[in-house]
C-alpha cells in the first residue's frame, strides 16, 4: 500500500538521522580546568539587540581581563532564547545538566528570567541578572543576583526631580508588560508623594508601531510634562513621533527612564531630543576614566557600536562572576560563588556599583541627563547623581 | 477629533501602499506571497542606507526604493517565484516564509539588530493647521502620494490596454494566452511592479515608524488583515479598508485605550464572518 | 494524492470495502519502528530530554493542525489560541491546587486543558465553516490574536505579560516527580501523545475519516450525498481544539509556567510551518516536521545564534523548489527511485 510504503521510508530515513546526530548532541568532554558560563540571550528577534549589546559588554570585560581566572579558564556559552520563555527555561536546563555550566546568566526580558528563576534553585546554581528589570524577579529564587537595574530604581530620582523642578502636573506613557507596570507605579508613587498629579496613565501594547493615539491624548491633557517608558531598542519610533507632534511647542516638557534615550540609537533620533531630561543608571558620556576607557574600547571592538544600558550589564556580569571566582579561589559549588558574589563592590563603567548582600539585587548611583549635542553627536548629559540607589527592599 | 482622524487616515494610507503590493499577487495572481514585507523592508534600508551614508534627498530616495524593490523583484520572480505559481498554496506559504527568514537573518548581518530611522528633511516636519485641527506635514505628505498612487493604481487596472490584459490573464491564463496575450511577461511586470510598491512604502514608512529585521513578519499580520478585510479583488477595496482599519486603530486608542488592542483584531473577525470575501468584494470569490 | 482517490473510490462490494478498512487500520513496521525509537531516545540522548518533550508537545500541535488541515482541508493560522488555553487550564489548576492531588493532577489537568480549549473550539468552530483559505487563516489568526490579548489583559488570572510563575503540578499518577533532567517530563510527554496519536489514527481510518477526507475533496458532492458536512466539520474542528488543548496543557506542566508566548501568532506560524515542512494528510507528518525543524533549529542555533534564521529559511525555500510534499514527500520520492533501479521497469 502506498501510506505503508511512505511509512517504511520515512521510519528508515528517521532511524538514520536518529543515529547520525547522536555525535552532534552529546556534550563535549568536560576539561578540569574550564569554568563555564551560559549566557542565554535574546539574539533574534525584536530583543535582539539587547542580546547583542550584552554579548558585546561579556566579551569586552574577558578580552580586557583575560579568559583566566583563579587558574581556570573561563568558557563563555552564548544561546539564542528568540525572546521566548519556555526556550529560556530549556536552554537553562541544558546548560546546567549537559554543560555543566558555574553560572547562568543574560535573560533579556521580565518573564524570561523569571522562567528560568526554578531552574537556578533545583540546580543550585547563580543566575546573574544582566538585563531584565522588574523589581520582583530576584526575590522568586534565593540564587539570582542582579547587575543591570530595575525599574523604581531608575524611576524614582525622575519623580522627584520632576517634583523639584516646577513640574505639577504628568502623564505617563509606558508600555503595557511588567517594567512598563513597575515604572509607572514607582513613577506614580513618588510624584503624587512629593505633591504632584499625574492626570492619566496611558499604556501602549509592547508590539505597537504606532503611537499617534496616544500622544494626541497626552497632548490634548496639556500636562506640565510627559512620562515615558518603553524598552530598550524601541525608543526610536516613539521619539519619532514625539518629535512630530511637536509636544515641546505646547509647552509639554518631555520626561523619561533612560531606556526611551537608549544610547544604542539616541545619535539617530534627531535633534528633536536635545533637552530632553531622562534618568538612568549608565550613559556613554559618564565622567569618568573607567568609562573613557570602556567606551573606547567597546567602539573600537564592535564596529563602532556605542555601548548602552545593557552592554554595562553584561560586562558587570561578568565582573562580578570574575570577583567571585577570585574570591572562591576557583571553588565553582553554586552556594559557594553565591556567597562570594553578596555584598560585592567595585567601579564600573557606569560609576560605583554593589550587589546588596541581603537582597542580592544592585546598589548604585542613578543619574539625571539632559540630551545634548557633543562633538556633533547626541549624548544623555549627566548633571545631577543621586547616590546608592537600591534596587529593591 | 479631526486631528486624530488625519492621523489615522495616514497610517491607513500607509498600511494600503505597503500591503498593495500583496493584494496584486494573491488576488490577481493568486500567489500567497507572506515576503511581502522583505520587500518593504528592502525599499526601507536603501533609504536609511542612502540617506545616512550617501546624504541623498529624501524625496529621491523614494523613486529610488521603488526601482530597487521592483528589480528585486523581478529578479526573485524570474529565477524563484514563477516555479510556485502551479503548487499548493501551503508550499507558497512555506516557500515565502522560508524567504523571509533568509531576509530578516541578511538585514541583521549588514545592519544590526537595532531600529534604524531616518531624519527627515526640513521642508517635511513641522504642522500646518487648518480647520482647527492640526496635522504633522509628513502625514499629510504621506497621504497625497498615497492617495495619488491608488487613483493611479485603480486607472491603470480598469482603463489600459495592460490592465485589461492583466484581468484577463488572471481570469483564464490559457485562454489569454492562446489571444497572443504574454501572460508570463504580465506576471512579471505585475509582480515587480507589486514589490516596487511595496518597497516605496517602506520609503514612506522610514518618516512614521521605524525598521528592525523583524519588520516583514511583524507587519505580515497588518498586510493579511488589509486584503482580507478589503478583498482581493479590486484596489479600492483593500484601500477602504486600510483607511478603515487606520481610523478605527487610532480611534479605539484614544478614546478607548482599554480596549484598543482588540479592535482591529474584532473589525476583522466580524467583517470575515459577516462577508467571508472581504467588505469591498465584488460578488463571490472566483 | 494517491490516499485520497483511493479512499473515495466506493468499492464494488461492502466486504471488499470492509477489508479494505481493515487493512489500512493495520499496523506497519515502520510505524512500529518509529515509536520505538521514540522510547528509545529515553535511553540513547539523555541529555537532550526537555528538547524531546517539546518536540513532542509541539508534534502533537501539529497533529492536532493536521487534523484540521490534512484531513479536513480548513487552513488554520489560529491553533496556538487553543494551545494557549490548554497551557493557562493546565496551568492555573495545577497552581490553585497547591502541587497536591487532586487539582494538581496532572492527568486531571490535562483533561481541564482539553475540556477548556475544547469547549472555545465549539464554540468557534461556527466561524470557520465556510469562505475561502484565506477566509479561515484569518478569521482563525484573529481569534487567536484576540485571545492573546485578553491574556496580556486579564492580569489578575493570568499573570499579564509577565506570565505564569508558580504552576506546580502533583507527580503523575502520584509516583513521578517532574525533575530537573525532564526524565519524567519526556515519558509523561511521549506517553500522551502516543495515546492521543492511536486515537487519532483510529479516528482518521474509520467510516468518519473518510467521510472527513471526501469533504476536503469536494464539499458540495458531500453535501450532494447527504453527508452532515457542517456536523462533520464542527466535530474534527473541536477535536483538533482539544488535542491542541492537551499540547498546551503538557507544556505548562513540563515547563511549570505559562506565557503569553504560548498564545502568541508564531506558536500557530511555527506548528503550521512544522506540518507543511513534513507533510500534511499523513498524521507522521507534524511529529517528523517538529522532530527535524526543532533539531535543526537547536544544531544551527548552538554554531551561529544569531543567523540561524537564515540556514533553516534556506532549507525551506529549497525544499519547496525540488519536493512536493514535505519531508514525507522527499522519503516518497526516494523511495521511488529505489524501488524503480530495485525492479525492472
């Protein structure tokens, strides 16, 4: 019969390719003295480049500190997650069984991480949070730490500015997804506490090109100036479009988290931004020879791709998984490392950093910048720090 | 009230000239083509690319994208596509789909991951107010090419000698064929012709949203939402449409944000089940 | 296609038409052979357990599709909203009932999964039953792009776009813990699409089938013989709802979370992919599909993780230039050509 000659075929043939990638599956031999860690990333997708920023910070801090540590030699695994969750969790579950990886690390988004948090806890292994910034995540798994930011982290100090700076009345507009949530409420909280109103919280959906609808709305409430938020790698269209709604001629003064002036594209939005107040915990433009140097070296290594809030997550991540190695003498046991990462301290790139040693989430400084032209290129002009920030209670 | 209604006309009108394209060869080759959007993506970069590198004006880029994507595709159709039009729409599905991954996965290699905009000239930002409402200068640009190219679009269907013989390629292949008509050359100027639009509207596009190699599969789903509401079988149709589903969007946003992520999700259910061929159909499907 | 003409053709007696039947509802070697190797993998690639359970959850969505699509000939683009329901079903009663029996069942979860999905299946099914291919892809993508969007919204139940977190499924059958290593998750996984596939098969072989198959051929002469066409259709299209339910019901439990990714529109894009990549109308079809398109996708995502895209989009194009049929059309054709230099023409 025909179906049954298809079937017998297609069984061979299945049999066979079966057998042919077995090599291909198993896990390489793991050698003594290698130390490896996984790094699950966003790398296709409409998250890809976050992936590729932290990728880009990971590899600049190995090539600058070399790929030793403590005797070991450090073996960076880079997966491709596409931005989906339940891919999150099984390339954490490989990494841990079959590579047998120190650390896991990356995780570009909120309900990435948090996929991934049950994982960490059953293996006994750290997960270092280098992008996703919702404030809840690290407390879901006793083995997470953090070294991007979260959201009221970097909220927060723009309320109280606003507040401080003859600002009565906001809207916000974030998109619709966790951080989105987070920011608004934190913004909210703190804007309304030090005696401001915010007259409407507007949410955009996470996909959405077009935001025509909502500005109009912003601008029809003439408040004193506009809150926003959306991810990082989407700020362009919608500072497209807030540049042609012309909301500054209205008398709208434009407020953000840093994420909306992602240095990754802020050079390319034009010079409608320039005087746009944001703040965030990193700019390309930080004073400071730590910077200097990172910024240099990370435009000369990527094509002159200038590194943003993310690629500082990475790098940091890989710092703090260097200091612990250091400190744990290469002792790569999961608790162990965990303990040597608490309460770590050290100068980065972005200025003074911490891992809070009861909270395991990161302590540091957040910034308030102005966009301004420097050089002929748009920077986030820090002119005000607000010290040792913590990330979550 | 007026202002957002503009608003909403100029992103129907580009959501009409990006998905015009896709309408001409799955109605009137019958070709599920979901590369579409490679194509618009394609005139999008080589505007970003010549405005950012070269400093070409912005208004010669646009004729420029046109011709790119059109021989683009022309050069696809004539070594790839024109082996599909005889199989399964699946395979087409399939086929296309595998195209734009290939696209996505080159973009991202030549240019990176991230949104890529363009600053437009001077003369095409700013508002103009009339009418007590007020509309951005690009939008308002946006809509008279596109307006123009549908008037153009729809004459050159009903009123030539090449539209007649396309419609009548399309309604009996052989028949044409034997009354001399080259149906294979009509098919591949009517093909260029739709990824030129396309690519012209990804032009457009560079002034209103901006590009990332998920562009083709992200707007895959507007471009299938204008057709299949408007009909594939004329051109005002899926223009009507477009402009419907724009209003409708931006509209729903404002005065109903709670709810606005499900409205052009519901126009689109309701207008299929009520006329599965679409709103603007004439009669049934073929 | 040669099933087709050959389960239409009414044979000139009942008992032939009968044995007939019962050939086809026979079991062949390779079929046993393929499912043997399934459980095999169990043994011979322990370390790539959890990417066997989800090739075999997303086999069982494009079975579930095939069902639809091979044998009924309605083009869906909407199935992940069933998915999604199942794994949400699943999901929350597995949660709520607090990792003990009897909520947490796991088996009882899968059957609230099913029932769920099953039930929105019917109740949608109305909207597919006519217009054209394109009709159907769209009114079925809308209605999956609607639900994803009232499980970003409904926050309070599903956990918004955050997803899910905290589903703690009960061992199944009360014995098996789900590990870290996905041993029990790869059974438990294989164990019901297996059971689910036998009834499928079952279902596609009987009188029901075929009747199914002789609507996708030509829906007005089955109408003309007096087959309850719509009844038909109603009937397969809450079934398939109810195996995509199921698919997305092992999901939450494997995983133990739900996201709105298991809603979104490339769930639908991906599974329908799969099927048409392997094969659609010949129930193999979706599980080879998932099998080499997930593994290739794995090989070629581990050596280049950021252009893997454009390697597997190649194979694509590639296949539907020189093969028809999918991956089931390349082993014909093969064997085809073995067969022809085997024995003399």
């Amino acid at each position: 019969m025909f179906r049954r000659q298809i079937l017998k075929g297609m069984a061979g043939a299945t049999a066979s390719l079966a057998l042919a990638s077995i090599p291909a599956f198993v896990a390489p031999a793991f050698a003594q003295e290698t130390v490896k860690v996984g790094l699950i990333l966003p790398m296709t997708g409409p998250s890809a480049s976050t992936g590729r920023q932290i990728e880009a910070g990971a590899r600049l801090w190995m090539a600058q500190n070399g790929d030793t540590v403590a005797g070991k030699k450090i073996q960076l695994i880079i997966k491709d997650d596409t931005g989906a969750a339940d891919q999150s969790k099984r390339l954490a579950t490989e990494l841990v069984i079959n590579d047998k990886v120190a650390v896991i690390g990356g995780f570009g988004l909120t309900p990435l991480a948090l996929s991934v948090g049950p994982v960490a806890t059953q293996a006994k292994v750290p997960a270092v949070i280098m992008a996703a910034g919702t404030s809840t995540i690290v407390a879901t798994s006793p083995y997470f730490v953090r070294t991007s930011f979260t959201l009221p982290q970097n909220t927060a100090p723009m309320a109280q500015w606003s507040a401080a700076n003859n600002i009565k009345t906001v809207v916000t507009l974030v998109s619709d997804y966790g951080p989105g949530l987070d920011s608004e409420k934190a913004f909210k909280a703190e804007f309304e506490a030090k005696g401001g109103k915010v007259l409407e919280t507007l949410r955009a959906p996470l996909m959405n090109p077009e935001f025509a609808a909502f500005l109009q709305k912003a601008k029809d409430l003439k408040p004193d100036a506009l809150f926003l938020f959306v991810p990082s790698g989407q700020g362009a269209s919608l500072m497209k479009q807030v540049g042609e709604r012309e909301l500054a001629k209205a008398g709208i003064k434009i407020i953000g988290t840093g994420d909306v002036t992602d240095d990754d594209q802020l050079n390319g939005m034009g010079d409608a931004l320039i005087g746009m107040i944001t703040s965030h915990n990193y700019s390309a433009a930080h004073e400071s020879p730590e910077n200097k140097s990172y910024v240099s070296a990370f435009l000369k290594a990527n094509n002159n791709m200038r590194p943003n809030f993310m690629s500082v997550g990475g790098y940091d991540g890989m710092a703090l998984i260097y200091k612990a190695l250091e400190k744990t003498k290469g002792d790569t046991d999961g608790a162990k490392l965990l303990d040597a990462m608490k309460g770590a301290s050290w100068t980065s790139p972005r200025g003074p950093m911490s891992i809070d040693a009861t909270t395991r989430d990161i302590t540091q400084n957040v910034y308030i910048r102005e966009v301004k032209k420097v050089d002929g290129q748009l920077y986030n002009v820090e002119f005000a720090t607000i010290p040792n920030v913590k990330g979550s209670n | 009230m007026l202002t957002i209604l503009l608003d909403g006309i100029a992103y129907g009108m580009l959501l009409f000239i990006l998905a015009v394209g896709l309408c001409v060869t799955l109605g009137l080759m019958n070709f599920i083509n979901l590369a579409h959007g490679a194509f618009a993506m394609a005139g999008g970069y080589l505007t970003i690319t010549l405005m950012q590198q070269s400093g070409v004006p912005f208004l010669a880029c646009l004729p420029a994208a046109f011709l790119f994507s059109a021989a683009l595709g022309l050069l696809l159709e004539r070594t790839l596509y024109r082996h599909l039009y005889d199989k399964t729409h699946l395979d087409q599905v399939l086929f296309s789909i595998g195209l734009v991954f290939m696209a996505m996965a080159m973009v991202d290699y030549a240019y990176g991951a991230n949104q890529q905009i363009v600053n437009l000239p001077d003369y095409l930002t700013g508002r103009v107010s009339f009418l007590g409402a007020s509309i951005g200068v690009y939008r308002l640009f946006v809509i008279v090419i596109c307006g123009l190219l549908a008037a153009g679009l729809q004459i050159v269907l009903t009123c030539t000698r090449f539209g007649s013989r396309l419609r009548a390629a399309v309604d009996d292949g052989r028949v044409a064929r034997g009354m001399g008509i080259d149906v294979t050359r009509i098919f591949a100027v009517t093909f260029a012709v739709g990824s030129g639009l396309a690519g012209l509207g990804g032009a457009l596009g560079t002034g209103i949203i901006s590009f990332d190699p998920t562009f083709p599969l992200k707007y895959m789903i507007y471009f299938l939402i204008v057709i299949s509401v408007g009909g594939t079988t004329t051109i005002t149709g899926p223009f009507l449409a477009a402009i419907l589903l724009g209003v409708a969007d931006v509209l729903g946003k404002y005065y109903v944000p709670a709810v606005g992520g499900f409205i052009i999700y519901t126009i689109m259910v309701l207008v299929l089940i009520l006329r599965p061929q679409g709103l603007f159909s004439r009669g049934p499907a073929r | 296609m040669t099933d087709q003409t050959h389960s239409t053709k009414p044979s000139p007696e009942a008992v032939a038409a009968r044995a007939v039947l019962l050939g086809r509802a026979r079991w062949g070697l390779p079929e046993i052979a393929f499912w043997a190797i399934a459980f095999g993998a169990f043994f011979f690639m322990p370390t790539k357990l959890s990417l066997l359970s989800e090739i075999a959850i997303l086999g069982l969505l494009a079975l579930s599709i095939d069902l639809v699509l091979g044998y009924a000939g309605i083009v869906t683009l909407g199935q992940g909203a069933f998915f999604g329901i199942g794994a949400y079903a699943a999901g929350l009663a597995a949660k709520y009932g607090a990792g003990a029996a009897p909520w947490s069942d796991p088996l009882l979860g899968l059957l609230i999964a099913g029932a769920a999905a099953g039930l929105i299946g019917l109740l949608t099914s109305f909207l597919v039953l006519r217009g054209s291919d394109l009709t159907r892809l769209m009114v079925t993508l809308g209605v999956a792009l609607i639900v994803d969007e009232l499980v970003n919204q409904m926050k309070w139940l599903t956990g918004g776009s955050d997803g899910l977190q905290g589903v703690l499924p009960a061992p199944v059958l009360g014995v098996w813990d789900f590990d870290l290593y996905g041993k029990t998750a790869y059974l438990y996984a294989l164990g019901v699409l297996f059971v689910l596939f036998v009834i499928a098969r079952a279902i596609v072989k009987s009188p029901f089938g075929l009747s199914l198959q002789a609507i996708k051929g030509n829906p007005l002469r089955a109408r003309a013989i007096g087959m309850p066409v719509n009844g038909r259709l109603v009937a397969i299209y809450t079934l398939a709802s109810v195996y995509a339910g199921i698919a997305g019901g092992l999901a939450a439990q494997t995983t133990q979370f739900a996201s709105p990714d298991y809603v979104a529109f490339h769930r639908s894009a991906d599974a329908l992919l799969m099927l048409v990549f392997g094969g659609a109308g010949h129930l193999y079809g979706g599980l080879i599909g998932s099998i080499i398109f997930r593994a290739m996708q794995d090989y070629l995502g581990n050596i280049t993780p950021q252009y893997w895209q454009f390697w597997l989009g190649l194979t694509l194009v590639a296949l539907v230039l020189f093969v028809r049929g999918g991956i089931l059309g390349l082993f014909a054709k093969m064997r085809d050509r073995v067969l022809r230099k085997g024995e003399p023409a």
